[in-house]
C-alpha cells in the first residue's frame, strides 16, 4: 500500500513538472525571432485640431498636427501649429516632444520654436481611440521649462482627430 501511495505521489509530481515547462516552451515560440516588430508594441500615429477664433477683432484660424511615435512607455515626435489670416500664414511654431506613456496617458515635454525663441512646456495628453486629447491649464515658469501651475486645475479641453500622417 505505501508503495503504491509513493508511486502515485511520484507521478503527480513528475506531470506538474511537465505541465510547468509546457507554458515556458509555448512563450518561447511567441517571441518574435524575425527582427519584425509587434505594431502594438511601436506606433506611429497623427493627430490634427483646426481651430477658428478672433484676435484683436482679426478672424484667425489654427491648425495643429501632432506627430506621435510610441515605442513601448516611450513617446517621441513633432508639433506643427500654424496661424492663418484670410488664408495667409502669419505665424507658426513647431517643435519636438519626447516623455513617457503610463496607460493611455502621455506624459510629454514639448519643446518648440517659434518667433526666433525657444521653449518648453510640459503637456500632458489622452488618447481615447481615435481622439488625442490635450490639457490644459494656467502655465508658470519653473527652471528651463513651463509647467501646470495647478495640475489638479487643468482639463482636457482640446481634442484632436487622428488623420493620416503625411
């Protein structure tokens, strides 16, 4: 009886150990020995806000395009922000963005020039499908960059539509 009690037992714990390196061969053959990348893993995507509004009683329509390159929680990308009047490019500003991605929130400093000067802002977007959404809020200088100056206080106010990069 004791024999045959240990033999059970034996075999049991011989099938566990089969089990257990079964899933560690199957994770194996997923890993991606081509050199080809998983896209949900990198991601190129675009972003576009056209806006309209009046400045010193001048009709003045925006145009933004956001670039972004995700690549595991890194973010990387452009800026372009163009301001026409009557159709006429009168200002523009573009730049870079780099940080970091926690969930669908990206955590990004934007640094741009625009006017002969350069700058940093510290920008915190959403993405919600196919929307980008941008936080807003009262900005204070702080270092070499600009900040919220109460983040609690900012909102995601703006939202861009995703477009095909060009």
């Amino acid at each position: 009886m004791r024999t045959r009690l240990l033999l059970i037992v034996m075999l049991v714990l011989a099938s566990c150990g089969n089990k257990k390196s079964t899933p560690d061969t199957k994770d194996t053959s997923k890993k991606d020995t081509t050199g080809v990348q998983d896209a949900s893993m990198d991601q190129t995507m675009c972003f576009e806000l056209k806006e309209s509004f009046t400045d010193q009683k001048v009709k003045m329509d925006m145009n933004t395009v956001i670039q972004l390159t995700i690549k595991g929680d890194q973010v990387s990308g452009s800026i372009s922000e163009e301001r026409l009047q009557d159709g006429a490019n009168v200002d523009a500003a573009s730049g870079d963005i780099a940080g970091t991605k926690k969930g669908d929130t990206l955590f990004v400093d934007y640094t741009f020039t625009i006017e002969g000067y350069t700058q940093t802002d510290e920008t915190v977007y959403v993405i919600q499908g196919d929307k980008l959404l941008e936080k807003v809020g009262e900005m204070i200088e702080k270092g070499d960059k600009f900040v919220y100056k109460d983040p609690t206080k900012a909102v995601f106010s703006k939202t861009y539509t995703k477009t095909t990069c060009k």
